[in-house]
C-alpha cells in the first residue's frame, strides 16, 4: 500500500506503559530520558521497516529495546513481586498467520519478546510457563541472565513502599499510586501485514504467581490481518475479563467500528468494571489509535517518512 506521497506505507506504535503519570512529579530530565527511550525504539523498529522487514521482527526489535532500558516494567528494571522476585511475561502474535508465542513467570531470559518469538515461530505450543519456558529459551540459545540482572534500586525501594502501604490498606487506607510500566508495539509492513506484541513485569507486590493480560492472546495482544493489532497496558485483570485486545479487533471485523470508535468502546468497558490503561491499535490501512483512560501513557509512532513522535501525557 502506498501513502499520500506514493511511498510504501508502513508504520510502528510502541508503549511504555499508562497510569498515574503526574506532570509536576515528571522532571524535565527523567521525561527526557523517557522521550529518548521511546525514540531509539522506533527507531530500531523504523530500521527493519525501512529495510523491508517484516511486522513482526520490528515489534520484536522494538519491544527488546523497551526491555533493556531500566525506565520501564519489562526486562531488566521490571517490578519485584512480594517474596522479592521478578517474574516477566512476553506475548507475540502474527497477523498474517494468527500464529502467537507467549512466556509467563520467566526469571532468566533477559528479553522475553525473544523467548515468546520462539515458541511461536519454532513450537507447536502458544504458551510456555517457568521453568520449561526456561528450558526452552535456553536449546533456542536466547541469553539467559542471572536474576540480579532485572534488579533495580527504583523496583525494590516501590516494593518496600507497597509492603507497608498493605498494611496501611488493612488499617483502612484506600490509597494507591498504582502505576503500569508495561510495553508493547504494534506494527505494519511494507508487505501489508500486522503484527503485535507486549511484555511485562506485571504488578508491584502480586503474589501467587498471579500473570496479567500481557502473555494472554486476546487480552493483552492481538493481531489479525482481517482487522487489526493491538498492545495493551494497564490493570490486567480487567482486560482479561474484557477481553480487551480480541474484542476491540472484534469490533473492527465484525461490526465494521471504525479503529478509534473501537477503541474506545473497550476502554468504557474497562472503565465500567474499574479497569484503568490505554492501547494501542493499528490496521492494515495504517489508520491507528493510541487511547487511555489514565493520567498519561508513555507512547510513540513511526512510518515510512521516518520521523519518530512520541507522547506522555494526553496533550503530548
């Protein structure tokens, strides 16, 4: 397909996560930091594009570039649960095929996105949990690390925080600050196709091995070529009750909902059961939306044109 100046059109979407993000709390320079973030991850999605590639190894790229920044909940900076570990989630879905990869509760791949590559494109399998997706990672030679890897100062100071506030909470205080770091990219290549993907470190304190919407096919990630792909972030349990992804794609295929009416359509869904976050979604058009229902949502865009944008908050 070709955009209104004849070039072949294609496009990338990331996130970096939606909540409470408060403008005076956001420095100068650690929004800075964000911004940039978010632009090099384009950017390493923009090159695959650029270079023909397909939709699926630009959200790869894009996602584990996400992953190695310490700033958000995924890979190495990713949140501690309460016994003081960090668990990780990945899911990756193809358009063209609807064929998905998934990993959950992961302690030792250092990019997720690539281990949940794998089990789409190299097993007969959709998820792999724990240990086995592990073991799995590891005869498809992804880089394992040690757990201290993911470790970050900011995560483990949040986890003391959220310790004692339970406390507080059983004394009757309903406060919270719950904020969601988790990323994910949707993509569109020069060949028409869509692709989809997301990764986490879930929440701050869960416990129980508790998995959210992000290695979940239709919660968190979706892509169908016949609609559109979606990523998305926020409180996951109830954009696993919504179905979130599968049914803003749903809208679009089945009902004829325009991409953005769509959108916000499942966001009011959320909202009604108490959900709070934002997706992002893309059709083969390369007509996009990136809505929330919080504060603000780390996110950005690039196309054929090369110029990365990026957001934070609702007015940019």
């Amino acid at each position: 397909m070709k955009d209104s100046n004849n070039k072949t059109l294609f496009k990338l979407l990331i996130h970096g996560g939606a909540g409470a993000i408060l403008r005076d709390k956001l420095t100068p320079e650690r929004e800075q930091a964000f911004r940039q973030i978010l632009t090099e991850a384009l950017l390493a999605g923009y090159t695959i594009l650029a270079a023909k590639g397909s939709s699926v190894d630009a959200v790869v790229a894009a996602i584990t570039f996400l992953e190695d920044s310490p700033l958000f909940n995924a890979g190495k900076g990713a949140v501690f649960n309460h016994e003081g570990h960090i668990e990780l989630d990945a899911s990756i879905m193809d358009g063209a095929t609807r064929m998905a990869g998934a990993v959950a509760a992961v302690t030792t791949i250092r990019n997720p996105i690539c281990a949940a590559h794998k089990v789409m494109t190299q097993s007969p399998y959709v998820m792999l949990i724990g240990h086995g997706a592990e073991v799995y990672a590891a005869e498809q030679n992804l880089e394992l690390v040690d757990p201290t890897y993911f470790y970050t100062q900011h995560r483990w100071d949040q986890l003391k925080k959220a310790i004692a506030k339970e406390k507080i909470l059983l004394d009757h205080d309903a406060e919270s600050d719950e904020k969601y770091g988790t990323v994910g990219a949707v993509a569109l290549d020069c060949y028409g196709n869509l692709a989809a993907g997301t990764s986490t470190g879930g929440l701050t304190n869960k416990r129980y091995g508790r998995i959210g919407d992000s290695p979940i096919i239709g919660a968190g990630t979706y892509a169908d070529n016949r609609s559109i792909a979606v990523s998305a972030t926020g409180s996951g349990e109830m954009f696993i009750r919504t179905a979130a992804a599968f049914n803003t794609a749903a809208y679009v295929r089945m009902k004829q909902i325009p991409l953005t009416e769509a959108v916000e359509r499942t966001l009011e869904e959320i909202t009604a059961i108490g959900g709070a976050g934002g997706l992002i979604a893309l059709d083969t058009k390369g007509n996009y939306a990136m809505q929330f229902n919080t504060s603000g949502m780390y996110r950005g865009m690039i196309d054929n044109n090369g110029v990365a944008w990026t957001g934070i908050f609702a007015d940019n």
